[in-house]
C-alpha cells in the first residue's frame, strides 16, 4: 500500500491487481484496519461526508464487494 497526496494505492499480493483509492476510499479502507460491519462503516463515512447514508451505504457494499473479489479482503 502506497499513499499520495489523499490517495491510496493497494496492491494484491502477486502485484497483478491494483486499485487507486481517491480520498473516500482511502478513508474507507483505514477504517478497514480492524474488522468493522457494513453498519459501522457507513456511520463512519456519513459522519465526514455529506451524502445521503443509503448512497454511502452502496458504494461501501460495492467497494467491498470489489476487495473481496480481488482477494484483497476477507469477510
């Protein structure tokens, strides 16, 4: 994991897969330092941003849902 400037770059551990995290997601993946619910997570992110909770809601489920099948996240 590398990070620059509010970006977040997380790498899977053969180095083929990457994502670049802009700030909401670099938050979000901090967040991730220990296991946390998808309740959690969304009041974490809703109490920084201002966007309606099911909208933050979904994008965290996507997120994570993108780690997982990338095998950068264990649920």
């Amino acid at each position: 994991m590398a990070a620059e400037g509010g970006r977040t770059v997380i790498m899977d551990r053969n180095g083929k897969t990457y994502f670049g995290l802009d700030d909401v997601g670099s938050r979000l993946w901090a967040f991730l330092d220990r296991p946390r619910t998808i309740k959690e997570l969304t009041g974490l992110l809703a109490s920084e941003y201002d966007a309606p909770v099911n909208t933050i809601a979904s994008d965290v489920l996507a997120f994570l849902t993108q780690l997982r099948k990338a095998k950068l996240l264990e649920i």
